[in-house]
C-alpha cells in the first residue's frame, strides 16, 4: 500500500481520469448555464485524455499519446466554434440558460 | 342508318340542352322547341322506316358495344337494332305520342324555373325508350330498360324542394329494383341457356323446342321453365302489376306531363312490350302465361276499386293505368297479344289525353288535386271538359271508342281461350276482367261528372302561377270576359296546349275504328316475334292460332261467338256504368253521399289502397331498416373501435414517450448516461463479472 502511494501506479492515473469524467458528466448534466456545460464537457475530455496517456505508458505503445495530441487540437478547435455559438445563443435571447433553447421538444 | 337516327336525334337534342343551359342560358327557352322537334323528327324517321319494314323485319347495326372472348366462347353484344312490325307499332307511339305531349308540355311548363331540365330529361327519354324497343339483344334492351327507369326517376323527382316528390322517386326507383333484380337474374338464365342474348337467336331456339315438344321427342328443362317467370318480375317491376305496383301512384308527383308520357303512355308498356317480345320464351313454360294473366287480371280489378273511391284527381288515373295494364298482361297471359298491343295503342292515346286534360285542371286550379273540391267546371274550361269527355268515353269502353275495340279484343280472346282449353282459371280471369269493365266505365264518369257537372264551385290550390302565365290567352273562350281576377278563377288553356290534345282526342275516338277494320296491329303482331307459335301437326283445332281469331275458327260460348259475345256484354256494362255514374254523381248526387257515407269504413280502407303500404312497410321496408341498423352497429361497434384501435394505439404509445423528448439537454444527457450505465450493467451480467 505504501509503495501504491509513494510510487504512482497505472490505476492512480486511471482513477484521476475517471474522477474528472464523471465530475464533468455531473456537472454537464446539473450545470445550465451553457458555458459552465461547455467547460464541463472539456472537463470530460480531459478525464479520456488522461486515461489514454495512462494506457499508453503502461503499454509502452506511443499510438494513445498521438491520439491524444489530435484530441486536443481537435478540441481547440471546437471550443473556439463552441465559445462562438454560445456568443450567438446569447444574443438571440440574452440569457446563457439552456432551458430557454427546449423548442424541440415532443 | 335510319334506325340509328331515330334514338340518338332525341340524345341529341338532350346534350344540346344541357350544353346550352351551361353556356348559353339566355337560350334556355328554346328547349321545349329542341326536345318537340327532334321527337318529331324522330316521328318522321319511324314512318319512313316502317315503309322500309314492313311485313319483315330489318336488321342494322350501329357499333360493336362490348365483344370479347373467340370461338365457342365470344360474347357479342351490339349497339344494333332489330325492327319488326312490333318494334314499329311501339315507335310509332313513343315518337308520335311523345311528339305530342312535348308540344303541350312546352306551354304547361313555362315558366318553370327548371323548363330546360324538364325538355332534356324527356328527350333523353325518349332515346332510352327507342332503344329499349329497338334493341337487338337483351342487353342492350336492359340498357335502354334502365335508361327509362333513370328518366322516370328523373322525372318523378322533378320538383325536388318537395320532400314527396323525392321520397315518391326514390321508391320508384327501389321498387323498380327487385323487379330489374329479377329481369338481370333472367337475362343471366338466357345466357347461359342459349349462349347468346341476340333475340332472334334466342327466340329461334325457343320455337325449335316448342316444336320438337309438339311433336313429342324433346323436354322442356327446368331453365326454360325459370327464364319466363324471372323475366315475368322484371315486367311486372316496370309494368306496375302486384305486387310492385305501389310506386306508380306516387309517381304522380311529377309534372302531369310526365304522367302522361312516362307513367301512362310509353314507359310502364315496357313490360308488357317485353313479354310480346319474348313470347316464345314464355310460351315454353307451361306456368308463365297463366301466371301473367292472373296477375293481370287481379291487379286489373283491385286497382279498379281504389280508383273507384280515390279523391285525387291524376290518383283516379294512375289506378285506371295500373288497372289497364292488368289488361293488357291479362291479354298476353291469354296469347291475345294482338289484343294486348292493341290496348297499348289505344291507352296511349287516351290516357296521355286523360293525363293531359287532368293537368289543365290542375294547371287552372293552382294545383289542385281534390275532386270533392271541383264541380261543374265545364262552364269555366268548355274545352278541356269535352276533351276530357272524349277520353272518358274511350276509358270506359263505350261502343265504337278506342278502349271498345281493343279491351273487348283482350276480353273476347281470353274466353275464346277459355272456352277452346275448358279453363276454369281463364273463365274467372274473364270474370274478373268484366267486373273491371263496369267498374272502370263508372269510376271514369264519376270523375268526370264530379268535376265538370253539377253546381260551380271549385277552390285554388297553392301553387302560384309563374308571371308569364296565360293571362293574354283568355280571348280564346267566352268566359275570358269576366274573368278579370286572372289568378284567382280556373281558365281554359291555350291552343297552343289544347292543340295536341285535339289529336289525341281524334285518337282515342277513332283509333280503335280505324285500327280494328284495317286489321293493323294483328298484321304487325302476326308478322313479329309476338306472334303465337303455331304448330300444324300439334294443334287439334288445325289453322287455328290461338290468338288468331280474325280467320277462320270461333269459339263459342253459351251459343254465341265468344267476341260478339264479350262486345254485348261489355257495351251493356259500359253504359251502365255510364249512366249510373251520371245518376249518381250528377242527377242524385245525396245518394252518393249516403252510400259513402253508409260505406265509409271500406271507402277509407279502400282509399288507403287496402293498406298495402302498411303491409309492405311491416314485411320488407322495416325489416330490412332492421338489418340496416344492425349493419350499423356491427359497423361502429366493431370495424369501427377495431380501425379506431388501430389509429389510436400509437398515439397512446406516443403520449407515453413523449415527455422523454423535452427539449432540455440535460435531460438527453442523462438518459443517454442512464443508458450507458445499464448497458454496463448489462454486459457485466451478462459476461459474468
């Protein structure tokens, strides 16, 4: 148990990514304020990129490393075009709350 | 190409009119014009084809109308006529009297917001009517046979803002179902018998068998026994015989016209036409004839007796026409049909005149109907009273009229044969027969004396005259001096409506003269498909056709010949009836109020047409709304809840789900992780973990 805590071992790695996963799952799914939604799916990817990383050293393979550097450009990406239609949502009603976007409904 | 023109002039004419109603209304008077000349026109077609037919018969064709299948099994049925000196005779009357009652009816209806509808319904009459007699096949006879009936109901329903006059179409027409039910099934029966619907094939086959059974090698089968007597209901449907005879006198609610033309001259001849056409066919079945003239001779006398008491003046005739039909069936029944035909003639004549007369009246008297309401009229309509008198003299039979020769020819054949067969059935269908006569003698005066005798009086119906009415035709008669108050006195119609009549008139005096010493019906009946089938060698009294007593054989009856013997009598009872009718209803009339007064319950029953209706209505009308209400509870209770059921099972299940779609996404991103979390579950389980 000692050794499990002075030395970090693949499942620290994976609990950490499962903490911030499902911290961003709840916080997704309680939160209705759209950028703190936003930030919490971030959050969520955050948890997966840490979980891949994880695997990828204790496999020794550098393929779930690669992955995760297209994850985060991709995610850059998204969250400037994320952040932009938040900014719109916002003008069209001027409130950040999700609720007032439920036309869609049955 | 004479014989085709004949039908389709009048078809025509009705597509003229009704193309001119649509885009050129202002045109729309010229339609009594249209219709009356194309039936003239008609007219002279037939005269010039019957000089063309006649002993023989012509064939032509117009089109192939439906034809298929090859060989053995090919069905042809063409738009091709056959035209027999019968076929000439009745075209003679559709055209000639249908040419005439367009003319009058061309003054009776103007001014009537629907006069051109009226003129194209006629027209289109008359082309179903021609092609009804003319018609080489039975099919294309059952065309034109439910062309008539399509008319008829047409017309009867002419005025249709009256709920009666639509109910009385309506039943017209259902009532004239059963009876094509039956013809339909019949000319099924003759298919499939004689493989073909071509008349004269068919009736040569019939001959061939009633030879070959003359001559004792060959049966007749049970089809042969069957086919008369389905066709027999098809003639009675359209023919108003019992037990289908109850829409004719509701048909009456249409104009007085169409009375005449349809309901009295042409359309119910239909089935009498039918069985002289067919008379082979009939003749093959030992039952069908007698069943004919049984029931001729019933309805003959139980209409008689309801026109007897009936108070409504065109209900007195359109009893009187179901009654003379009964005769004219009772002539074919007894194998007069020279008789029958001949009675048609002379009916036409005078009973479209009697129709005619009876809707100047009732034109006159803003529609009235009642008789007890009418009298002594014959001052105010000098005209219409004796043209009327001309046709009642002809209706009851009086020596040397029309209805003299041709009912005593019916009458007079029906005991020759029931002399030369010892018939019990056929003396008492006689009987029957001369209890009419008298009957119709006196109910045919007592109409007349009641209306046009006796103390002036009379009441105006409801019927408001249209505004071009005949006011400035009053100078034709002596009383238009004091008749000032054009719309509240009855006034004599004009000549150019009284004019036809005059021809009528002519008609029902003298054709029975004519026709009787020139012998023209029995040549044309003796020279067509009616003709009774003769056989040399089968027939104890050789050279005697049974119909045939012009020639050589007579039947005696009580030592006197059965015709002089019939002509006797019935000229006794037709001027007893006559001048009883003239005692009672004109000199005396107290007795007759006493007497109905003293009968009062049986004049009631009697005039409710012995509650036939009622009987009718309990038998078939209310069972079947019975069934009908049930049809309709099976339907809305269980097609009906089981296609609801149908309908309505995915909207239930849709307002089941449909909350689950509520726009919110973070209730999409919960169900999707709830989701995800029992698939784990579910794969854990399922692998063991």
């Amino acid at each position: 148990m000692l050794l499990a805590l002075s030395s970090p071992m693949l499942s620290h790695y994976l609990l950490t990514g499962a903490v911030l996963f499902v911290l961003g799952l709840v916080g997704f799914i309680s939160r209705r304020n759209m950028i703190q939604m936003f930030l919490c799916t971030e959050m969520m990817f955050q948890g997966v990129v840490v979980t891949l990383v994880a695997f990828s050293a204790f496999h020794g393979n550098v393929t779930g490393q690669t992955f995760v550097i297209f994850v985060l450009t991709i995610a850059a990406a998204e969250a400037a075009l994320a952040l932009g239609l938040v900014v719109l949502l916002f003008r069209h009603r001027r409130t950040l709350d999700a609720s007032a976007w439920s036309a869609l409904n049955g | 190409m004479t014989p085709t023109l004949i039908p389709w002039i009048p078809a025509l004419a009705a597509a003229t009119i009704g193309l001119i109603s649509l885009f050129r209304s202002e045109w729309n008077r010229f339609a009594g014009a249209l219709c009356a000349g194309a039936i003239g026109l008609s007219f002279v077609l037939t005269l010039w084809l019957s000089s063309s037919v006649g002993s023989g018969v012509v064939e032509s064709g117009f089109y192939d109308w439906i034809s298929f299948g090859s060989g053995d099994n090919a069905f042809h049925a063409g738009f091709s006529w056959f035209i027999d000196p019968l076929t000439v005779v009745m075209l003679l009357v559709i055209t000639g009297i249908g040419g005439l009652i367009a003319v009058y009816a061309h003054g009776y209806m103007k001014g009537d917001p629907g006069y051109w509808r009226f003129f194209a319904y006629v027209a289109l009459f008359i082309f179903a009517m021609t092609t009804l007699v003319m018609a080489d096949n039975l099919l294309l006879l059952f065309l034109g046979w439910e062309g008539v009936g399509l008319c008829s109901y047409l017309l009867i329903g002419y005025y249709y803002e009256k709920p009666k006059a639509v109910a009385a179409a309506k039943k017209a027409f259902i009532v004239n179902r059963v009876g094509d039910f039956g013809f339909l099934l019949g000319i099924f029966l003759c298919y499939q018998h004689y493989g073909t619907l071509q008349i004269s094939t068919m009736l040569e086959g019939a001959r061939e068998t009633l030879a070959a059974v003359a001559h004792g090698h060959g049966a007749v089968t049970a089809t042969d026994v069957w086919i008369p007597f389905l066709l027999m209901v098809g003639a009675f449907g359209k023919s108003a015989q019992l037990p289908l005879y109850m829409w004719l006198p509701d048909a009456m609610a249409g104009p007085t016209p169409v009375s005449a033309l349809v309901h009295a001259a042409t359309m119910v001849t239909a089935g009498v036409y039918l069985i002289a056409r067919c008379l082979p066919l009939f003749e093959l079945s030992p039952y069908a004839l007698p069943t004919v003239a049984t029931v001729g001779a019933v309805t003959a006398l139980f209409a008689a007796t309801i026109a007897l008491v009936s108070n409504d003046l065109k209900g007195v005739f359109a009893y009187s026409t179901v009654s003379q039909l009964g005769y004219m069936f009772l002539g074919v029944g007894c194998l007069s049909t020279d008789g029958a035909v001949f009675h048609l003639v002379t009916h036409a004549f005078f009973k479209a005149l009697l129709f005619l007369t009876a809707g100047s009246v009732m034109h006159a008297l803003a529609g009235q109907l009642n008789i007890q309401t009418m009298g002594g009229l014959r001052h105010k309509m000098p005209v219409t009273c004796w043209l009327m008198f001309a046709g009642c003299l002809a209706l009851a039979g009086v020596p040397l009229t029309a209805g003299f020769f041709s009912k005593d020819l019916i009458l007079g054949d029906a005991l020759a044969y029931a002399v030369d067969h010892g018939s019990v059935l056929f003396f008492a269908l006689t009987f029957l027969g001369v209890v009419t006569a008298f009957l119709t003698a006196f109910y045919t005066f007592r109409l007349w004396f009641t209306v046009f005798m006796g103390e002036e009086k009379f009441e105006m119906g409801d019927e408001h005259h249209a505004a071009d009415d005949h006011a400035g035709d009053h100078a034709d008669e002596a009383d238009a001096a004091h008749d000032d108050h054009a719309h509240d006195a009855p006034h004599e119609m004009p000549w150019s409506m009284n004019g036809p009549l005059v021809v009528l008139a002519a008609g029902a005096l003298l054709a029975g003269l004519v026709l009787h010493f020139t012998g023209g019906i029995e040549h044309a009946v003796q020279h067509s498909t009616a003709a009774v089938f003769v056989d040399a060698a089968h027939s104890q009294h050789a050279g005697d056709p049974a119909g045939d007593h012009g020639g050589e054989h007579h039947a005696y009856f009580l030592g006197v010949d059965a015709h002089v013997f019939m002509q006797v009598l019935s000229s006794i009872l037709a001027v007893a009836g006559v001048v009883l009718a003239a005692f009672v209803f004109w000199m005396k009339r107290e007795i007759a109020d006493k007497a109905a007064a003293r009968f009062d319950k049986l004049i009631r029953f009697a005039r409710h047409e012995y509650c036939i209706n009622e009987i009718c209505d309990a038998a078939v009308v209310l069972p079947l709304r019975r069934l009908g209400a049930l049809f309709y509870a099976v339907d809305r209770l269980i097609i009906n809840s089981v296609m609801d059921l149908m309908g309505g099972l995915p909207r239930w299940l849709g307002m089941g789900v449909r909350p689950a779609q509520n726009g919110r996404i973070q209730s999409y991103g919960l169900t999707m992780v709830l989701g995800v979390a029992l698939l784990a579950v579910l794969v854990l389980v399922a692998t063991g973990g």
